[in-house]
C-alpha cells in the first residue's frame, strides 16, 4: 500500500469514523461523558497505532463535537438539550481527544523501550 496512505488518509478518515461515533453519542445522551470516553478511546487507538502526527488525529477527533452536533441538529436530529446553533462550550471535547490520543502515544514509546529491552 502507499505510504502517503497509510500515514495519512487511513487514520484521518478513521478519526472522521470515531468523531462521527463521538457526535452520534452525543447527540443521544444527557451528560458529556459517553463521548468523552468515545474520545479518548478513539484517540488512544490512534495514538498508539498511528503516533507520529498525534495532533492531528487528536484536532479531527475534538473538533468533531463542535462541528458535528450543529450538523446533526439541522439534519434532523434531536438532542436531549436545549438547541443551540454553534456551542463554543463543546471544543472541550480537545481536552480527552488529546488526552486518549497522547496516552497512546506514551504507551507506544513505553512499549518501544520495553521491547527494545528485552530484544
């Protein structure tokens, strides 16, 4: 396979997938914390598998709360809150993006170390 495809168009459109995940979750709960955890663990499997450009993955998968409930909302969707248009309070949503993305990070170098160790 290209490289160019598997360092960035997989993983980008796999963060789309989770953030698609993320904002479906969302859209269908009272309390931020079920996409939360979508989040961070969408990110930690990114992280870990693609660690190079974390922030990107951790940018797509954040962002898509932000972008995605206002999208969801016009196509139909009806969330249990009261509507808004555009909520600036959802770019929170960075914060376990970046936090599930750079974990997996982090455990893909502890485990590099350790296998590099051992071997």
């Amino acid at each position: 396979m290209n490289s160019a495809v598997t360092r960035i168009i997989l993983p980008a459109a796999l963060a789309v997938g989770i953030g698609y995940f993320a904002v479906s979750v969302d859209l269908h709960n009272n309390e931020p914390q079920a996409a939360a955890l979508v989040l961070v663990v969408g990110g930690f499997l990114l992280g870990a598998i693609w660690p190079a450009a974390a922030w990107r993955w951790a940018v797509i998968l954040g962002l898509s709360i932000f972008v995605g409930d206002p999208i969801g909302v016009k196509l139909g969707a009806q969330p249990p809150w009261p509507e808004q248009d555009i909520n600036p309070g959802s770019l929170i949503a960075l914060v376990p993006a970046f936090i599930g993305t750079y974990a997996g990070v982090g455990v893909r170098m502890l485990l590099g170390a350790a296998t590099a160790k051992v071997g």
